[in-house]
C-alpha cells in the first residue's frame, strides 16, 4: 500500500470508512483514557521480581509466575488462546524413564476478540517473555528489567484495551512465553503449533529490558527494531507522541540478529516490532532488582507500545512483509550519539583515574564514532558500508556492553 495513503488512513482513525472493509465509527475510542501509570508497572515488577519466586527459573518459580499471569488474564475476562487447554500452552521435553513425556515449559496466552466482523481474524500479538535464569550457585537471578518489567507492560496495555470503552477492530493476542533463556523455544513452539494459522498475524509485538538504558548512559532513547521489515511501521511508530523525555531510536533487525522472542515470527516473515532498552550492567547479574528500574521510563514505553498497537489494530490497511528494507541514516546517528556518550564517559572516568574503557574498547568505539560521523556529513551509507555497519553494532554489544 503507498505510504501516503496509509498515513492518511491513519489520519482519519477518528472517523467512520464507509463500506470499504474499515473500522467503523464504533471501534474507535469515545474518551481518552489515562495513561498508563508508573505504580502500575512498579506493582507487578515487585511481584515478578521478588525472592518468592526464586528467578522465574526453578518449576515453583516459573508457576507462581505463570499463575500470576494467567489470574492477571481472567480478572480482565481475556479469553484463553488455546482452546480446551485454556490460557496454557504445554511444551514438550524429553521422555521421562517411565515413558511419559515431561513438560519444559509453558506458554501463557489471552485473547481479547475484535470489534469489526470483517477484520476480527486478523491477529496483533503483544508479546514479553515471563523465564528468567532462577537461582544459580545459590543466587537468586531476579530479572526485574529482563523480562518482569516487560510483562507488566503487557499485561497493563491488555488492561488499558480491556477498559477502552470501544473495543479494536482487530484480535488483541497477549502472550507469555516460556524458554526464552533457553534458545527462544517458548516461541519457536509456538510459531511451530500456533493455535491460529500464523498467516493472521499481521504484527507481532515484543519488548525486553524497557526500564533501563543501554549501559545506564543518558541516552533516553527506546530501541525499535524491526519497522523496517513491515510496511508503513516506522511511519506508525513515529507518528505516536511521546513525552519529552523519551526518544525513539530505529535500528535495523539486522544489526544484532536474533536475541528475543521476534526470531521466530522474523524467520516466518511475519511483520514485527521488537522494543529494548539494551543491555546494562546488571544484565543477566543477581543485581537486576527492581528498586533499579525507572518505573516512569517504563510506562512511557508501555504507554508508545499501546499506542503503536492501537493504530495497527484499527488501521484499514495492515503492515505487509517487506523483503527489501530501505536504511536511512537514523540508525547511524543513533550509533554515533552512543560512541559519543561512551567516549564522553570514558574521558570522565579517565580523570579521575578510572578508566571504563580499555585501551581496545576506547579504539573500536572511537573508530564507530569517527565512520559514523563520515556516513552522516555525507548524508549517505554505501551499499559496502552496511556490513561493515553490522559487524561493528555486533562488535560493541559483544565487548563493550
């Protein structure tokens, strides 16, 4: 579809579309609702986050987290996704001695059905993934910002659709993998036993580690990745308003490949977004606790993501796969804005005598800034620079972060 008549469709949300297969009048909103609120966030973290559930990594863990969830579902009287198996989807291990087999893991899944019969069928898949590491050595992994922090996302964005007082033309699907940690297969299973054809998903949707900043720099930037696989995306991410503070960096998928839950839906050219903060110190560490999230941080993020999947859910024309993805220079003055930070640090630190990066950090940082500040005056990236680009992104996620 052309992008200018997307936009315009976009533009038009508010207002009915006749007989042209659109939303009508009744899928829109009839009042504003309040934005999606710090304590909200905060309320589930605590919980998801806390002792009691040893890492969401141990089998009582991982139930208590499960049942959190699918209790989360009902008292937003979400339908369960997966038929006679209710909210759960089971996924099958190895063969116990006895010949049974045994369950790894479990999916949890809710649906909220559209409003418009003829777009109903069409699925957006708001997705954050509920494992963590456990306990390890005898330390408690929390995983506040990876991944409580998206899941409470998740589930107050299917709250703020359950409250809307018209509901979206098309099937809202919130979904919990397991196994995230361990290979994607949470996901993989699903997208291999999906409970509707995979050809109804017209986006699919996931976030990781929202409440922190990449290395905790001032960067203030959401990563968005993905928009460039899906038609019209980007346009629909940009065109969300958002408060001062929080600022909306593109990259490409391919700069960092498949680190999340979009692998899957990614491999099956399924349009998708991935939302990420990045990686920062306490990373996979038993020091990712939730008294370290910026809760507000992480309800501008929810709020942008409900307002993404909003737009998609009501917009006439869906995104369509887009095989051949265009790159701008956005992505390159994301990454030359983080070199910069990192430099700027650095230099700070070496002062006082502590330098935080090493000697041949310092070099490939400075050579990150120093090529990307070239692409930008030219106003261009060469077709022979993208690989260059990739391996470079790889580069400073693997030694730097």
């Amino acid at each position: 579809m052309d992008i200018i008549l997307l936009l315009l469709c976009l533009a038009g949300a508010g207002h009915a579309h006749g007989d042209e297969g659109a939303p009508s009048k009744s899928t829109q909103p009839a009042k504003p609702l309040e934005r999606i609120a710090p304590a909200a966030i905060r309320r589930h973290v605590e919980y998801l986050a806390s002792p009691m559930l040893e890492g969401r990594g141990t089998p009582r863990g991982k139930q208590l987290a499960a049942e959190y969830i699918r209790r989360r579902f009902e008292e937003l009287r979400l339908q369960p996704l997966f038929g006679a198996a209710g909210y759960f989807q089971e996924i099958p291990g190895a063969k116990t001695d006895e010949g049974q087999t045994s369950v790894m893991g479990r999916n949890i899944g809710a649906c909220l059905p559209g409003s418009d019969p003829k777009l109903k069928d069409e699925l957006i898949i708001l997705s954050a993934h509920y494992d963590h590491l456990g306990v390890r050595r005898g330390k408690i992994y929390p995983g506040a910002d990876d991944n409580a922090g998206s899941v409470a996302m998740m589930l107050e964005v299917a709250r703020k659709f359950v409250e809307s007082d018209v509901k979206p033309a098309r099937t809202l699907v919130f979904l919990s993998c397991d196994l995230e940690e361990n290979l994607l297969w949470g996901s993989r299973w699903f997208v291999a036993h999906p409970p509707r054809p995979l050809g109804q998903v017209k986006l699919f949707v996931t976030a990781e580690m929202i409440g922190r900043t990449l290395g905790d720099l001032p960067l203030g930037a959401i990563f968005v990745l993905g928009s460039e696989h899906g038609t019209g995306l980007k346009q629909v991410v940009d065109g969300v308003t958002t408060p001062a503070e929080l600022k909306v960096a593109h990259l490409g998928i391919d700069l960092i490949g498949t680190r999340s839950d979009y692998g899957p839906f990614w491999n099956e050219k399924v349009p998708f977004l991935f939302f990420s903060g990045g990686e920062h110190p306490d990373y996979h560490q038993p020091t990712d606790t939730a008294d370290r999230l910026d809760y507000m941080r992480a309800a501008h993020v929810s709020q942008l993501i409900f307002d993404v999947c909003q737009q998609v859910a009501n917009v006439v024309e869906p995104p369509s796969w887009n095989d051949k993805p265009v790159h701008g220079l956005d992505e390159v003055r994301t990454l030359h804005r983080i070199t910069e930070l990192l430099l700027a640090s650095d230099d700070a630190a070496r002062t006082r005598g502590q330098a935080k990066l090493s000697n041949l950090q310092r070099f490939t940082v400075s050579n990150v800034h120093t090529r990307t500040a070239q692409m930008i005056e030219r106003g261009e990236v060469r077709a022979d620079e993208r690989p260059w680009l990739i391996r470079s992104s790889q580069i400073l996620l693997l030694t730097v972060f």
